[in-house]
C-alpha cells in the first residue's frame, strides 16, 4: 500500500526543531542525527496530529498553525523536549 497522506505537524516540527537547533541558546546541546530524532519524536508526543493527503490540506494546517499563539504552544513543547533529551541523552558516548 502506498502512503498518499502525512502528518504535517511532523513537517513543522521537524523544521521548528532544526531552526531551534541554530540557536545560541541551543549550541551546547549534542547535535547528533538520534538527539534530534529523539527530540522530535519527543515533540510530537506532545502535540495533536494532522494528518494531510493534499498540497491544499498541507496549506491549510500550516496556516492554522502559523499564528503567534499556536507558534509559541509548539516551541514550548519543543523546547521541553530539547531539555529533557539533553539532560537524558540516548546516544552512544564517545
């Protein structure tokens, strides 16, 4: 069976989670592939899906979801999500 629908609060996430990521204030916390992973897949734990099988409904949710109120309801449970695993790391030590 082939996927024709995706989770578009997954696409913000992820994209949300990368450009916190930049951040000075996030430049100490570990930057590998399964940190990231894991804070995303924290993140999304966290949040309702919506779930999408058309470029319209893709557009759709972004824009119920790009307003001031709803941008600082995802980074808060981002931003959770980046302390926990930094204080919780999964990955392997070096």
């Amino acid at each position: 069976m082939e996927k024709d629908y995706v989770n578009a609060m997954e696409e913000v996430v992820t994209t949300l989670v990368k450009v916190l990521m930049l951040g000075p204030e996030y430049q100490t916390f570990c930057q590998c592939q399964k940190c990231l992973n894991d804070i995303v897949a924290l993140s999304l734990n966290t949040l309702p899906s919506h779930y999408v099988t058309t470029d319209e409904g893709r557009k759709r949710v972004f824009e119920q979801l790009n307003t001031n109120e709803n941008r600082k309801w995802i980074n808060k449970r981002i931003i959770s999500a980046i302390h926990l695993v930094g204080k919780y790391p999964q990955h392997q030590k070096k």
